[in-house]
C-alpha cells in the first residue's frame, strides 16, 4: 500500500528537507517570497507563499483541505504566530485521530567551551531587537 502521509511544515527551512525524508508530501509555508526563492528544492516539497492577507480557508485549501495532514512541524518561528489562530487553523488541518503537531526552538546553544560565550554575547546583545514574543521559544 502506498504511503499517503502528509506533513505541513511552517517553518520551511531546514525542517522540510528533514520530514520530506519520511512523508510522502510536504508543504512549506512562508510569508515571505524572497525567503521562499531560497528554499532547496525537492520532488517531494511544494513550497506556497502565503501573504499575512490569505484568509484562513484559502490556506486550508490551499495546504490540502480540513483533515488532511498528517504531521505539522515548526521550528523556532512560533514566536511570529498569532497563537489562537495559528491553533484553530491546525486543528482544521490535523487528521483525526492521530495528528500531531511538533513545535520547538532554542534558546542556548552549548556546543563548545569556545562557542559557547561567543553565542551568548550575541544573544544579549541582540535581544531587544528580537520580536518580544520570542520568549514563547524560551520558555518553553
């Protein structure tokens, strides 16, 4: 029997290329054109822009229709979310039963002793420049 699993994943980067390894289909989102022409291409990956101005059934259909993912990834970017509705929109997604969602992030990476300091320098300094809500990602 042929696989039909599908995954959304709306943090498109790394994480698509990952999960295109293990699911039939892909789908990889962003608002962005610019960051979309970047994207690596694969038979399995079908990248959509999807401007702050689709509504909330133009995604769902365009994604696939209600009840048609399998898997929904995001890494590092839930923090750009308005949360209710990116929550709503994924529960339209899921399958059910067995849907997942997987959300993660970082906030200290500890690599090396030599790594480590330079990392953290970088954080600090640049923390009030970061969108506010990027403390979803720390906290979690």
């Amino acid at each position: 029997m042929e696989d039909k699993r599908k995954c959304i994943d709306w943090n498109m980067w790394c994480e698509s290329l990952n999960v295109a390894e293990n699911y039939e289909r892909v789908v990889g989102t962003d608002v962005s054109e610019a960051q979309l022409k970047l994207a690596m291409p694969h038979p399995r990956i079908r990248y959509f822009h999807t401007p702050l101005s689709i509504t909330d059934g133009e995604l769902v259909d365009l994604i696939g229709g209600e009840n048609s993912v399998d898997l929904v990834t995001v890494a590092t970017a839930v923090h750009w979310f308005e949360l209710p509705k990116f929550y709503s929109l994924v529960t339209r997604l899921l399958r059910k039963p067995g849907g997942v969602i997987a959300v993660w992030g970082y906030y200290e990476i500890a690599a090396s002793p030599i790594f480590y300091p330079i990392m953290k320098r970088f954080h600090v300094s640049t923390l009030p420049y970061w969108n506010p809500k990027i403390q979803y990602i720390f906290d979690a």
